[in-house]
C-alpha cells in the first residue's frame, strides 16, 4: 500500500497566481486568416481600413443625380422639369454620381413626365443623398483593436476597409489524457468496477467551448512507462494537456510522478472543494494540469483554471459570470479548510430569487445538469444560514430562471415527463423539480419557495388525500389543488419474487433487506402507517435506514440485488423489471397557492397534463388513473 | 425608368406571424449523432437513462473497504487493529465494494502498521463512503428534456446514462445569394461603382453564430434569369434562403419578381427603419427573405426575422436581447411610419448608464461594430428628448460597458491607438471613443457623459490651451488636465501642391475647394480665428459648409480629389499620402473630473499614453510632441 498524501493546501487565487507567474509568458501564437472565416476569433493586433468605404461619392438613394443649383425655386406650385442626360441621370442606391452632380432626388420626390423627363416639386441642396467617400470606413481608421474578439459585424467592417486577412492567435490545442485501468470506452460492455470515460468527453467538449482544440488520446491504463511516454507525446504535440485523473492519493495514481520526472510538478492540491486533488505543473515548456477524476472535481478545475489557460492563449481576459442575489432556502455547512462551491438550483417564486442546494457528493454530475448556480462558500466561513442572502455565479440565464415553474415535493416521474411536454410545447417555459417528499413539498410552500408541489398525503383519520395536509400546515393560506393522478402504490421485488413477499407483514422476515424511502415522503409516511397498523417494530427491518430519495432510486436497489423489497409506484417497477405487489392507491396532487393559478406558466402546466399527449405518456409509464387530471379543487 | 414601389407597410410582429403561419409547420429534420459530438446541438426528443450510474456500489475515496461492525468502539486511546485480506480490502476511489464489506474508510483516517495491517481510531458506519448504485444517475431517469441546447456536463450524463448516441435536430442549411452587377469579391480590383460584397460573408457568420449552416453562392449579376435560377437551384439544396439584395425599388430588383414566379411573396415591406424593403415569401416549400443590401438595414432583418426563423428549426425560441436602463444623452427624432432602431454607445459615467445615439446612416457598417445597444423608437412615437430614460437592448456584455472608459470630445488617431494599447495591457478594460469636436466633450463633462474629454481650445486672448475653456464652462466643478500631446495643425492638400496653396491667405482663391470641420471641434475653431484675423469671409470659401467629423474623414476628401485643401493634423496627411502646410503647434490634452483621477481605468490610461509602446507609435505616426505627457494639472 503506497499511497501519496496531498503535498499543498494553496488558496486558489495564489495557486493560479504562481501557476500563471512559472509558465509565462505564454507561447501565444497567431496566424492569418481570410477575414470571413474570422467569427469568433480574436485580434492579434489592431485592424485599420487599407481603403475608404465607400470609395467613391456614392447614391443614399434610387432616385435621379443631378446638379442643386438647376433645381432651385422648385415648389408644390413651381415644377422644375428636369431632362435625362441634360439634367440627371437615373441611379440606383450605390451607384457612383457623376463628377458633374452634387446631389440625388429620391424616386418618391420624382413625377414621371416621360421616359427622360421628370419634374420636381423641391429644391435639392449640394451633397443631400449622397454617400461621400470615406463616409463609413476612412482609409487608415481603426475597425477594432487588438485582442478583440470578433463578431459577425465585424467581419463587414473589416471587408469594407478592405481588408481579407487578418492576424489571430491560435486556438491552442489541449491534449486531453484519460488514464485509469478501470476506465472504458463508452459502449463497452461493463463489468462491475468499471467506470465509463465521460470526463474526456466533457472536457474536449469545453476546450472547443472555450476556444480550444482538444486532442484526445486514448485512454491510458495505469502503466508508468505507457503514462508517461503519452505525456511526452502530448507535450510534442499541443500547447497545454490535460491529465484525468491520478490526482489523488490513490496506490496508481501517477500522474505527480510522471509530470514531476517529465517536468516540474508546481503544486499539488488546492483548499477548494471540490477540486482539491489538482496536479499543476509543466513539461517541455507546456502547462499540464492533473485534473481530478470526480466529475463535479473535474468541472471546477476546468472553469476556474483550464478556461482561464485556453482563454489566455488566445488573449483573452476570462469574463466572470454574472452573479444575482438570491436567498438561500436550506442550511449550507461547510469546511473551514476549503473554498466550497455548492451547485444550487434558483427558483423565481414571490418575486424572490431562492436557492436550493443541490446534491453535494463530487461524482454527481446530475448535479451539474441540474444547477442553475453555484454558490461559493470562503475558506473563512463555516457555514451559511437559511433566509440568508447569498450572491450566486449564474449558469444559465436569467430570464429563463424567471420562466421556470419550480415543482419541489414528492417525486413521480410524471413530473419530469411533464416538465419536458411543457417546454416542448411552451419553448420559453422550463420545469424544474427537486425530489424532498411530500411534506418537504409543503414545507417549500410556506417558505414561498416553490410555485407548486406535487404532494400524496394520507390523513390517517379521514382516509381523505393532501387537503387536511395543506389545511393543518398552511392556515390562513389561499390554497388550491390541482388534481394530478391516481397512482398504485406497492412492493418492488426481484422478478419472480424469490422471496414470496406478499405484504407489508412480509418485511421484518428474517434476512429480508428493505430499501427505504427518505423521511417527509408521502410514501415513507404510508410504510409507517402500516408498520404501526400491523404492529411491527421497523427496528426489526433490515435496511429501513437506507434511504432512497426517488423511487427509481428504490427499484435500482432492488434491482441490483442490494435489497430485496422496497415500497414504490408501479410505474418505477415496469421500468426496471421488477414484479410489484399493489397494496392500494393513493392521489398524487399538486397543491398549489391560488395566487399561482392564473400565472401563464400555471396555466401551461395544466394545459400540459390535461394534452392527449401527457395521457399516452402515462399510459406507457403503466398504473396511473387521471380521470380529474387538471382540474382545480379550491381549499 | 421602371420602379418598383414598395408594397407594404406591416408592423414588424404583424409581418412575423404572417410569415410564420405561412410557412408553418416548418420541415424540421433530426438526426443521430454520437453524444460527444452535441456540445451546442439541441434535442430532438428527452433523453432517458439507460444504465445506472455508478452501475455498482463503489468506493467514494481511496482506502479500504470493511465491514462496519468490525470497527465498533474505536476510538482515539482504542484504536482496532484491521489485517489485509481478512477485515479489509485496499480500495481506490471508484474500485467495487465487496459484497462482504458495507463501508469505506478513507486513506487519511488509517494508521498504517505495515504492508498487511492498519490501525483506526474512529468507528464506521454501514454504508459510509460507498456511492451505492444509482446514485448519481438511475436507469430510465430523465437526463435532459427535449428542445434543451446541450451543454459540456450534459455530455457527461447522458454518456454515464449509457447513452451514446443522440436524436438531435439538423442544423439547417442556409443559402446565401448575392446579386448585383455592381457587387464584386472582396479583394477584387476596383472601379469606380463597384460594391465589395460583405453582406453576403456576415450573414454566413449570423447564420453560423446561430447554429445553421451558410451555403453562400457566387455573386448573381443582375440578370433576371440567372439569379432565378440560383434561387430555384438553392430551393432545391438549403432549408431557408436569405437573397441580398434587390428588395428596395430600384431599376433592377428582381427579387420580388422572382420569389412571386417561383413561389410566392407574402409580403414585401415592413413598417420599421433600418429595414423597410425586406421581402418575405417562399420557393419550392422553403422560406425565403430578400433582405435589403444596406448593411444596417440587413442587420436588423437578420437580427429579428432569420434569427428566429434559424432557430425555429433547431427547436429553439429565440431569447430577448438583455434590456437595461439608461440616460439618452441626446434628442432622437423619429418618423411615425416607422419603427426605428437607433444604434447607442453606452457610457457608465457617475453610475448612471448614458446612451448616446451613433450614426443612423443605413449604409454606416462602423456604427455596428461601435454599438452597445439599441433603442427602439416605436412608431407611435416622434422622437425622445434627452435627459429621458430609456430602455436599450445590449448588444455587449454589460461587465464589458462598465469597465469601458468613455472619451468624448475632439478626434485624433491617437485616441484610438491608446485604446487599443490599454485593452492589450489590461484585458479587462476598453476604451471607447465619440468624435463631437472639444466644445463637444466639454458639454459631454457638463452633462456627465464622459470620463475624459480630449480637447484642444486655444484662448484667444491668452493664447493658452485648454485651461480657460474648463473654468469658463465647468464652474465649481473640480476638473484637471491629463497633458496629452503637441501637435501640428495644418492645411492639407495634394500630392505636390499643385494649386499652391501657402496659408489660410489662399482658401478663397477662385476655383479652390474647401473641406471643413464641424462645428464645435477645435480645428474648426482654429480656422475660424485665422479667417478672422485676416479678414476672409467664410461666404467666399467654396465648401466651407462641407463638415467632416475626423481629421482623417478631411484627408480622405483631400486624396479622393473632392476637394483641393482641409485644415487638419501631420499624421492625417502622413496616412494619406498628402503634402501639409503646417500652420502651427497645439496642444491636445485630456480633460477630466477630478473625481475619476483615482480610478483604476483613468490610471491604466494614463499609464498607458506614458508608456514607451505608445510613445513609439505617436513617432510612426508622426507630427506629435510629448514631453509632458500623462502629467496632471490641477485646475
């Protein structure tokens, strides 16, 4: 066992700062491209018009040139009669006017008289309509400066100035090394310990994003000898690389050594998180940065050092992003040894900014997809409170953050079903939910974070769903329910049911695992009503601590052989092949705040699961009924 | 004489929804490509799960797996000892969790007593460490809806998700055709009235911007049976079709009368400026736009309608510009036919956002490149006064604006070289310059629209420069002088003076022509009291009413042979090749509040002028003294 341990805990700014100070000045190249392959690309120096633009006195106008000084006295009750040839002549917007006129008359100014006559009712004054040289573009001015990156209406300017090459830097190209022996392709056929290589396909996807070139090398098994020859070959062949990962301390983890005998290893591990375990060093001349293997690790290295890198190869100072103030629904603890950044997703409920932190763990790269923000937390700062105002790094736009109906409660996959009908059909409209229970959606409503919440809660007294829930925890709360769907609620078992579970009565048999559900969810609720119904102690259940946070989540455990049983809907059992045992039905509503009711994406949402379409999809999923979907029961 | 006129005048969102009910449903087509080429690609339908990720219950650290009732009552004074092979195994972050183990300790919390045994001094619990299956991702979950632009960490998951090929819609293909006998290739010799052709090179950067693909053809003479051609031909090989130009009234504009013979024409004129003759119909089932061939006027047709159009294909709703608040600096008129959209450079200045209107020429391509936003003026309104607040669309990044340095007053080249050599010292700073003459920026300080003004006014009595402009004009306000340059104020003329042109003396000479400077600049000024002074009347000089707004825009007209002499500076003449009288020295300082002397970007500048780059470049451009440059003085 020869494990490495962290040899630096650097503050992030500082471990950038001595990165930046030991490989600059960077080897910045350029190149000469035609003018109108430019888009995109950035200014290695200043570009200045080589000609006028026009270069001639040009036409504003279609309409007649001809001189000012023959139409003078011209008004509504004096024509002047005009003769082609003599007088004027005809031009078209753009045409050159003829040394001998100083002016143009419009078309609309004009009353026809004959194919070569016309006369006019106004008096023309020297240069009106005319475009005189120089009048967009002088010779000699500067278009844009260095270091510019160019647009669209850029590349017009430049051609008009005459100028077809210009001078850029180069986009560097970045070598991307996956390493690892567990790593495979994607599409192989997977054996347990193996882990797909996505990360090497995200980051060639933001080297192109940001400017870059990647370069992917096949994926290297840990073999020093093969690592490090790639290395080599790498530093051959492109301006910086990227190795993923052997960054942390692991038994094969080489990627220290290999940059510490190619090169020279800078530091290793920075007081960030995630993102701790990063390598950043040098090898013949190229930056080389050991990216960590986690993939949430992976992306904070990337935005925080590798776009910064790639950028300024191409001269680029990196933009922060936009950052909003937003209030913070739920407690963030955090390490007084990191800057931490926490991904939350931003909801627009009660015109105010919320934001949820999202899932935590660094191989959550749905946490990724599903953030909308991120959140930093100092060194210095232990923790942050909920209702506290934080300031948030925007990941996606603001405005389509304003138009997200925030769905946070219990989880169904109709909801996502339902989030993706909706904005296929109301493409400014988005969808996004957070899975915390029944109760954790009710709770969202009193805290004015969430616009609906979908809820399925027995009243154990009055065997009636949801209504005395909202009643009881929001008092005083104008309240409505939009009806959703009514679901079939039961046992997951293993195809077979090898076990012959047939009931709740079933789950403290002796070496039966149960996979739980989280607490505050509808459907732990509805377990532990019937534990204590039937008088079971869950302390006797194996795996009644383990919670899932979805059923999905549950049929998986069950599925992969880790469980034996859990409680779920039907739909979740007929996804994963597992046989289900229905133990009763139950109404999966959305509570919702009657203000609500009448806000465009409400409406849109109820449109969406009253669609033919939305009921085919429920059909497919298997064991729903919605014979009152979309329709509004007032509290 | 055979002119078209136009044939309508529809409201821009009244024109839009013609166009698209016509020409909906649109024929969107979708394809499979592998999941890590969809970086920027949009979804054609929701993307499932298909394994689960982690697809087994793997290690979330480097250390060793065991089984937590092993390690029940450890403590820091009772440590456990654990033997390889027996209690644990060494496990590497991502490595397979043995069935017979339920817990992870980590590296750092190990005690290592030889190859074979380590001692802990914590307990652990069931499950701690371990990424159970499905964590980050379950089989069947929604990864990404449909209609969602696929970002690098979507990439991520949906390969973990075991997808690896994805249903995307087809970029679309967009014919480009330029037509006109006057339009040649850039970089082709030119005569005069002929028109480089850049419409057609930034349209195919908008439409790559936008995520179609551009199939630009050659340039259609104005032929009418070749350009039908071409336009049946694109019918047949792209989605949608953009033909520039021949939509205004002109002799030869045939693209209305090819769309109607081919297919149809919907319409053909809408109601907003710049943009009016744009045509929108279809040919062979695709859409087609006759876009205008003023460069502005095409800007403002691809902006609104082919963007969208482009995006519609791609499953895409077109998204707002970002809309901020301002100060208009100056009146705008508008015609109540129209809806304008009036070009603004924004200025952050006193934390106020100023918008100052730019050229509103249809033809002023720079006015493009210089924008920050637009105003648009709606046709129920005649015009806006200054001192108004006004919404304006970004056309920038409003970081960028803020961090731009607002220089408004008189012209000189040497502004521009400053700004290009400060964005290249401190890439996070711009410069932005107006040209409006030094009376110009004095009224922009009053009014609090620049940061610094370059000017150079002579007092007459005194003959001092600068100083007493800022008392008389800026009372009570604490000002200072940035000194800035000496430089040679002169007349320019032809290459080998043919007209002998000796002084101010000779600018009524019969037959001579004048190019003058507009009001307000300092140059103007300077002319003005020489004419005075020896007693010529301006009436007697033949285009004294002929303004230029640059020193460069006088030596063009010089050098085009438009006119025979223009008062102006050494460098302009140097840049054009021309003779220069000189006349005398001036100085050429940069005003500024006192206020702004301590700001980061007012020291970069300043650092920036005094710097031995931009000493060198005021000796290649020639004619300028600095012996005092960057000095302050206070006033």
């Amino acid at each position: 066992m020869a494990q490495n341990i962290y040899l630096s805990n650097y503050e992030l700014e500082e471990a950038i700062k001595i990165f930046f100070d030991k490989i600059s000045p960077l080897n910045q190249k350029r190149e000469v491209i035609p003018t109108w392959e430019g888009s995109g690309r950035v200014t290695a120096a200043p570009i200045f018009a080589k000609i006028s633009s026009p270069h001639y006195n040009s036409s504003a106008m279609d309409g007649i040139a001809t001189l000012s000084t023959k139409t003078h006295g011209a008004t509504d009750r004096n024509h002047i009669l005009l003769e082609e040839g003599v007088d004027y002549v005809v031009v078209d917007t753009g045409d050159p006017i003829p040394r001998e006129f100083d002016s143009v008359i419009m078309v609309e100014d004009l009353i026809r008289v004959d194919d070569k006559k016309v006369k006019i009712y106004k008096s023309a004054i020297s240069w009106q309509n005319i475009r005189p040289i120089g009048e967009d573009i002088v010779e000699t001015q500067l278009i844009v400066p260095s270091n510019h990156k160019i647009r669209p209406v850029d590349i017009g300017s430049i051609i008009a100035g005459g100028v077809n090459e210009i001078e850029v830097y180069k986009k560097p190209v970045v070598g991307v090394i996956p390493t690892g022996t567990e790593i495979v392709e994607p599409g192989s056929e997977l054996k347990i310990g193996d882990i797909i290589d996505f990360n090497s396909r995200v980051f060639s996807a933001q080297v192109g994003e940001w400017g870059g070139i990647p370069n992917r090398y096949g994926i290297q098994k840990d073999i020093y000898e093969n690592i490090k020859s790639t290395v080599f070959k790498a530093s051959e062949e492109c301006d910086l690389i990227l190795v993923n990962a052997g960054s942390s301390a692991g038994r094969e983890d080489f990627t220290s050594k290999v940059i510490g005998e190619l090169g020279e290893v800078f530091l290793h591990g920075i007081a960030i998180k995630p993102g701790k375990p990063v390598i950043l060093g040098v090898v013949n001349g190229k930056p080389i940065i050991g990216i960590p293997g986690f993939p949430v690790s992976a992306y904070f290295i990337m935005e925080n050092i590798v776009k910064r890198l790639i950028e300024a190869y191409q001269g680029i100072e990196t933009r922060e992003r936009r950052v909003v103030k937003a209030v913070l629904s739920r407690r963030v603890m955090s390490s007084l040894k990191y800057l931490e950044f926490v991904r939350v997703k931003l909801g627009f409920v009660n015109n105010r900014l919320i934001a949820t932190p999202l899932s935590r763990g660094a191989g959550a790269t749905m946490s990724l997809v599903n953030a909308d923000g991120v959140l930093e937390v100092p060194q210095s700062v232990e923790g942050i409170e909920a209702g506290n105002e934080v300031m948030i790094e925007l990941l996606k736009d603001e405005d389509d953050i304003k138009n997200t109906l925030v769905c946070i409660g219990s989880h169904d996959s109709i909801v996502d079903i339902g989030g993706d009908l909706l904005h296929k059909k109301r493409k400014n409209f988005f969808l996004s939910s957070a899975h915390v229970g029944s109760m954790g959606g009710i709770m969202a409503l009193k805290g004015g974070e969430t616009h609906i919440a979908p809820i399925h809660l027995l009243d154990m007294e009055s065997g009636e769903y949801n209504i005395s829930y909202i009643k009881k925890y929001l008092p005083g709360k104008k309240m409505a329910l939009i009806k959703g769907v009514n679901r079939i609620q039961g046992l997951l078992v293993k195809k077979g049911n090898p076990l012959n579970i047939l009931g709740f009565e079933d789950l403290d048999k002796e070496g039966m695992r149960f996979v739980n559900r989280q607490r505050g969810s509808g459907t732990r609720l509805l377990l532990d009503y019937n534990l204590r119904a039937l008088g079971i102690n869950p302390e006797n259940i194996i795996g009644y601590e383990r919670e899932e946070f979805t059923h999905l989540g549950v049929a998986a455990a069950v599925s992969s052989g880790d469980a034996d049983a859990g409680l779920g809907v039907y739909s979740a059992a007929l996804a994963m092949g597992l046989d289900f045992i229905p133990l009763g039905n139950e109404e999966y509503d959305f509570a919702v705040p009657v203000e609500y009711l009448e806000t465009e994406m409400v409406k849109s949402f109820i449109e969406t699961i009253k669609s033919s379409e939305f009921l085919r999809e429920l059909d497919r999923l298997g064991g729903y009924g919605y014979s009152n979907i979309g329709s509004i029961v007032m509290i």
